[in-house]
C-alpha cells in the first residue's frame, strides 16, 4: 500500500514539472533557401507578393510573379534535389515521437512552450498564438496534424522570449489555407495537398507542399534567419580609390548644374568643362577643367565599373520593368537583363549586418518615377551599394537614392530635388544635376588634408639655368608622379627626379615653360593625391644688335637718331654711353642725342634678371661750309616700254649725307618702291603709254641742298593721228599719205 502512495507522489510531482524540450529540427538540406515550393503541382502568384528566397515546382508551371528576390527554379536539378531534401524532412517530422495533444483549435490567446504537439483532426488558427521559448534560441516547435489546417482572418503566431521561426515546423495532412491578413511563423509542409495566402498574408517561413499546387496572393512571405542558416553579406566591396573623394563625376563629357545644389565630395570631369557649381554649397573641391586629380578619378573609375560588371550574379531579376513597387532585396549581386523602370519604393535589408553589399548590375538603361525612393533598413549603408548601369539613367524629381551609381556610356540626369546619398559616375556621357542635394558616403578619408602636406612653389628661372619643385606630403610607401597638364614626366633630356619629391630641370629652356606643373602623390592604400597647379616662368637674355656706324656732314653739332634692336625677357633696360667727340651718355633707344662734330663711340648696354649684352658703333660728324656738288649723272633704263620695276643710282656725293628723289609725271603715276635718302632707289612702272617721265635727285648735308640731276624716261609712244590722203585712187599712178608727228615716236612703220 505504501509502494502504491509512493509511486503516486512521484507521477504526481512529475507531472507538475515544466516540460523539457527533446524535439529537434529536421534538416532542411537545400530546400532552406525556398519560401515556396513544391514537388509536384502549379506555383501561382496573384496581384503583388514580395517573396525574398527561391520560389520553384519539380512538375508544374509557373505563372504570375513579378520580380523575386530568389532564383525561380523549375523542373531542373535543383528542383530535383529540393524534392528529395523535402521529403526527407517531412518523414523526419511524421516520425517525430508527440509530447502534446492539445485540440484542434489553437490560438486565442494561447500560449504554448517548445514541444511536438500532435492534432489528431482538422484544425483552425484564430488570433494570437504565442510560442514561448523561455529562453532558449535553440528551441523546437513541431505541429503534427493530422488534418487541413486554417487560419482565421487577422490570426497571428508570435514568437517570445527567444523562440525563432527557424524551429518553428508545420506537418499538415491536407490543405493548409490562410486567411487574409494572416501571420504565419515557420516552416509549413502540406502533405498531398495545397497551400493558399491569401491577400497582406505574412510568412516568415516557408510554404512546402509534397504534392499539391501552392498559390499566393499579394503576400509577403521570406526565408527566415538564424538556426545555423548563414549570414547574408553579399560580394566584396569594391575599392573605389580615388573615386571615393568624388560625388559627381564624368570622365568623358560636360558636367553642369542649375538652381541651387549642395554637394558633399568633389565635382569634376576628365573631359570637358564643370559649370554651374557655387562653391559655397560644395563641400569638396570643384575641378572646373581637367587636372591631375580628375585624372586619377577616370582611371580608378574603369577599375571601379570592371569590378562591378565582372561580378558572378546571384540573383536575376526576371522583370526590369516593374522594379521597384516595394520589393525588398537582401545582400547579394542582382543582375537585370534590360532597360529599367523604377517606380515607387526599393527596399535594402541587411538582415543585421552593416557590412553587408548590395550590388545591382543593370544591362541597359535606369529611370525613375518622381518621388522614387531606395530605403535602406536594417542595418544597410549607403556606402555599400552600388548599382552599375550600362545606359542612361535619369532619376526623376524628388527621388531619394542611396548608393553609388556606375554608368557606363551613357549621360546621366539628377533631376529637381533630388537627394542622393551616394556618388553619380560616368564613364563617356554628360552628368547634369538641377537644384539636387547629394552626399557622399565615408570612404575619402581626407585625401587632400592628409596626403599632401606642403605644396609645390611657382618658380622663375634662366634659360641656361636650373629650377625645381618640390612637394611634401605625410602617409606610408609614398610614390610620386610629377607631371605637365596630364602628360607624365620621365626622367631624361634635362629631367630628374619625376618620380620623386623634388622635380629637377636642368638646363631651363623656353619650351619648360608652363603653368600647368604638378605632382600625384600616392600611398600604399593607393589613395592618390594631386598637387595644385604651378607655373615655371623661363627668362631669356637680352640679345642686342646695335645700328651700323653713322656719318653725318654739318657745319655745326648736329641730332642724330639711332635705334638698335633688343629683346630679352624680361624686357631689358638700356644705357647709352658716349666717348670721343662727345661726352657724356643719351637714353631710351637715341632719339634726339646731339653730337658734335668729330667721331664719338657709342655703347650700349642691355640688361635684365638673367644678365647684360654690349654691342657700340660710331657717329662721324663731318665739318661742312657749303652744299654738296650736283649728283652726278642717273644711271638705270631710260626705255621702260614693258617694264614693270626698275632701279636708278648715282654715285656717292662728298660731303653728302641724304639723298632726295623725286619723279615729274604727266597724267600717269610712277611711284618710288624703296631707297629714298640713298645713293640707289627702287621705282614701280605703270602701263600707261602716255608722255614722259623725269627722274630727279638732290644731295643735302647739313649745310645745305645740290642743284639736281635728271634722267628722261621714254615709254611707248602715242598712238598716231589719223591718216591723210587720197581715198579715190580710180586713175592714180601715185599718191602721197602722211601722219601728224606721234609723241615720243623715234620711228614710223608703213605698211600695204
């Protein structure tokens, strides 16, 4: 009897004691990455379901779904493989030994604790039922049911106290139909039948059926996480370089602004002009022309898009023109096959991690709607997505869009009112922007603040003589590239030191010349940073030719101009200085010096920065007491019939010092070419046929003017008169004919 009490007490205390947890979860294989499936049936989809997982049938169609953030599987080998790993867990659950028996309606405000609960007939979900796992993530809920299983309207499963939709099974024998508004946790396996959501249904599980169709309707339904299933961080971040300092950027087209745009990072092209940019509201360096550090920008871009473009997709949005419309992507390389139309709101889950990347690679061009938005949740960074499009994007007006955008041959339009939290990159297009905001994501680290530390000076030097530049900067394994414009120095042909911290020319020539001196300067993180411009201004000698010796007749001192040829850069001064007859010193280039008679030297002197040139001559006043003699006789052709120029001298008059020539004509011109004031001129001939041309010359000094002497020029004479005589010749045995005399004719032909 005692034994018989004992034994009581003890199934009594036990029965008082929590339940402990013996269930385990089956393993899934690869049938963990579908939110639908099924092995034998249709998969449809109605109205807009955002599914993140794969979606896949291993006999039967598909129809219906939009894009999906998953692989859509069907009847291939992973099909096949995923219909085997299902059955596998089905069994697994069927076979799982029942510690509960609680009735076939749950919820109600029903709280349950982990367990295998066994229901031996149909069975209804209406409102709350809340599973409890006290704590423990590892925790397993099993629900074997024997029967359908239904959902009321709006009912719920909630997880508390640690309990995790990964250990969350459903094995129902019969059709599993949910009611709108349902929210589903766990993994659901309908066995033989189908599987219905219904419209703002949720699941954050899996809908498997073993042999039934599974249709969706407006839902959202994705894969949970945890339970050992691996963390989501999507490809390798790209190394932007130094792209990363940049916002907007061109290598190959125009960039321009209207309104008013604030930008945090730097705005440039490679080629082409940057216009329309106030730099008040530029946070960053704004290269208006090419430089150095566009440059490096349109090299590092290349790399940037290579990486990007080159990457493995993982996921292939099937339908680019319907993007957007609130599909949620999770960390991954998604790839689009066409043109794309963004309409409405993208969202970017990073599941937790900040680290995560998103990369979207776009085979065509990008277009928003107005007021498109990219939102990014949980946990996602701006500076980890990236969205390489190969075409023309524009984002309309009032969009909101994160991340860095890579076109590749194609313009780019930031529309009215934009916000980009990101970069906008092209390789060949124009960038316009009008009245946006955009902020670039960390990733700069300061480049110009930290690399280059003290910048190279403006420098001035002598042809002949040596200059050099030189750049300080702060970092580890730093490598120089000095450079003119854009084109790299080496090292050679007065060259040295191109790759290091002090450019060396020596010797400076003119063709050194340049305002466009200067140096990239990068570290082993490659970050590059490029110097401003400055300028090497190259000075030149002077060079001085002074005028021939000068000789001058007069009575008396006389004024003599002289004015000798100098260049040089800086343009040199010059001094004059007088020895001999006359003493003393003139000025500017010797207008207006007096000298007296006698023979004085004069010297010149040129001099700037660089150094000084002499060169001297001599003026020879000669004493005079009359004018010189009449010029002797003109020699030069006096028949000019045919001639177009013709040269006249005389011979040099004692005493002389200037010539005057002058020409008598009639009614037509003759004009003196060159050599007034010399014993030789040059004279152009008209074709006039009419009177006679006199050449005069007079010699001077300074005492006074020669008589003159002449030449006469003959041409071709006047045309004769009319002739007279007999017109009636009837009877004549001879007759005389005769001209009036022609002018300037020597001669008269006859002719019958």
């Amino acid at each position: 009897m005692k034994n018989k009490l004992l034994n009581g007490l003890i199934a009594a205390a036990v029965l008082l004691l929590p339940k402990l947890n013996y269930a385990q979860a089956p393993p899934l294989g690869t049938a963990a990455n579908y939110v639908l499936f099924t092995t034998v049936g249709g998969m449809t989809n109605v109205g807009t379901s955002h599914l993140t997982g794969n979606v896949g049938t291993n006999s039967g169609s598909m129809t219906g779904f939009g894009n999906v953030n998953g692989v859509m599987n069907s009847q291939n080998g992973a099909t096949g493989q995923c219909a085997a790993d299902l059955l596998n867990a089905y069994n697994l659950l069927n076979g799982t030994v029942p510690t509960f028996f609680p009735a076939p309606l749950l919820g109600n405000g029903q709280v349950l604790n982990a367990g295998v609960y066994a229901i031996s007939a149909a069975t209804t979900l209406n409102l709350n039922l809340t599973l409890n796992g006290q704590g423990n993530a590892n925790a397993v809920f099993i629900f074997q049911i024997a029967g359908p299983l239904s959902t009321g309207a709006n009912a719920k499963v909630k997880l508390i106290n640690g309990a995790l939709a990964c250990n969350v099974f459903w094995k129902v024998e019969g059709l599993v139909s949910m009611a709108p508004g349902t929210s589903m946790k766990g993994t659901v396996i309908a066995n033989n039948a189908a599987i219905n959501m219904n419209t703002n249904d949720t699941l954050e599980g899996r809908a498997m059926s073993t042999t039934g169709a599974v249709t969706v309707n407006g839902v959202l339904a994705y894969t949970p996480v945890g339970c050992g299933s691996p963390l989501l961080t999507g490809p390798a971040a790209v190394n932007l370089a130094s792209t990363a300092c940049y916002t907007i950027f061109s290598s190959d087209g125009a960039v321009t602004n209207a309104g008013v745009t604030n930008v945090t990072g730097d705005v440039g092209t490679n080629v082409g002009l940057t216009t329309g940019f106030n730099p008040l509201n530029v946070t960053g360096a704004i290269h208006p022309i090419p430089d150095g550090s566009t440059a490096a920008c349109a090299a590092d871009l290349i790399g940037v898009y290579n990486y990007l473009n080159l990457l493995p997709a993982d996921i292939e949005l099937l339908y680019p023109a319907q993007f957007g419309q609130n599909l949620v992507l999770t960390p991954h390389t998604y790839l689009m096959n066409g043109g794309v139309t963004f309409t409405d709101t993208l969202y970017l889950n990073a599941m937790g991690n900040a680290n995560a990347v998103f990369v979207i690679q776009v085979n065509g061009a990008l277009s928003t709607s107005t007021y498109a938005k990219v939102i990014l949740i949980n946990g996602t960074q701006a500076k980890n997505v990236f969205w390489k499009i190969d075409g023309a994007v524009s984002i309309n007006d009032y969009s909101i869009f994160n991340g860095t955008i890579v076109c590749n041959n194609g313009a780019v339009s930031l529309n009215t009112g934009v916000q980009l939290n990101g970069r906008a990159f092209t390789t060949t297009g124009t960038l316009t922007t009008a009245a946006i905001t955009a902020v670039a994501p960390p990733g700069c680290g300061n480049v110009v603040s930290t690399l280059i530390t003290s910048q190279p000076m403006s420098q001035l030097s002598c042809a002949g003589n040596s200059a050099s530049f030189s750049v300080t900067a702060a970092g580890t394994g730093l490598t120089y590239q000095w450079r003119k414009g854009t084109v790299n120095l080496v090292n050679g042909a007065g060259i040295s030191g191109a790759t290091a911290h002090i450019l060396t020319i020596n010797p400076v020539s003119v063709s050194n010349a340049s305002t466009l001196y200067n140096v990239i300067v990068t570290n082993s993180a490659a970050i590059h940073d490029t110097s401003v411009n400055v300028s090497l201004v190259v000075r030149t000698a002077p060079v001085l030719t002074c005028p021939g010796n000068q000789s001058i007749a007069s009575a008396v001192s006389t004024v003599v101009n002289y004015s000798p040829t100098v260049t040089g850069n800086p343009a040199p001064s010059v001094s004059h200085v007088f020895s001999g007859a006359t003493t003393g010193s003139g000025s500017g280039n010797g207008s207006g010096s007096t000298f007296n008679v006698g023979t004085t030297t004069v010297t010149l002197t040129a001099t700037n920065a660089c150094s000084s040139a002499t060169c001297s001559f001599n003026v020879i006043v000669s004493n005079c007491s009359s004018a010189p003699a009449t010029p002797g006789a003109i020699s030069g052709p006096t028949a000019i019939c045919g001639l177009l120029s013709a040269t006249y001298s005389i011979t040099p008059v004692t005493g002389a010092n200037s010539y005057t020539w002058s020409i008598t004509t009639g009614n037509s011109s003759m004009s003196i070419a060159s050599g007034q004031g010399t014993t030789s001129i040059n004279v152009n001939i008209s074709s006039s046929n009419l009177n006679l041309w006199v050449i005069h010359v007079t010699a001077s000094n300074g005492c006074g003017t020669s008589a003159f002497s002449s030449i006469n020029l003959t041409k071709k004479p006047q045309t004769p008169t009319a002739i007279s005589g007999p017109t009636n010749i009837c009877g004549l045995t001879t007759a005389t004919y005769s001209i009036l005399p022609a002018a300037g004719a020597t001669s008269y032909i006859w002719t019958l």
